[in-house]
C-alpha cells in the first residue's frame, strides 16, 4: 500500500486528506439532518458547517502556499494571500 502513494507529492495528499475530512463533516451533516427530521436542528447543523468550511479552506490553502513558497516571489505569495484573505471577508460578512 505504501508503493501506491509514493510518487504523490505530500502536500498533495495532504491537501487531499484535508478535503475528504471535509467532505466526511458534509456527509455526516447530511445524515443528521435527516435523523434529527427537524429544521432547527437542520440549521444547527447547518451552521456549524458554516464554520468548518472555512476552516479546511484556511488549512488547505496553507498547506498549498508552504508547497509552492519555495517557486514563488515574496510578491506573487502576498497577492495570493490578499486574495485568500478577501475571499474570507466576502464568506463571512
């Protein structure tokens, strides 16, 4: 199984086990609101993913940033970063 993952960068797989974390947190979401039956519980639930999206994104994008930092310039790294930071402000306002 180790001879699988070999030739995968590790940033990579560990920017793809972030998301699939993430997507388990949906999944899992989907079933509870489904076995809770009610819509305030829903959007609890809801609301709480509002929280962990936001979370993996900021997580995953540090990973990326931390795997590339060695290819990019000081200045390319900062718009990127401007960039992640707007996106959060227009999610989250």
């Amino acid at each position: 199984m180790k001879h699988l993952f070999d030739h995968f960068d590790p940033t990579v797989l560990n920017m793809a086990g972030l998301r699939l974390l993430s997507a388990t947190f949906e999944l899992t979401a989907v079933f509870l609101m489904i076995h809770f039956n009610s819509i305030q519980k829903a959007v609890l639930i809801n609301a709480s993913l509002a929280f962990v999206g936001p979370v993996i994104f900021i997580f995953t994008m540090a990973l990326g940033l931390m795997g590339i930092a060695g290819d990019l310039s000081f200045s390319k790294l900062a718009l990127i970063g401007i960039g992640v930071f707007l996106i959060l402000v227009g999610v989250l306002k």
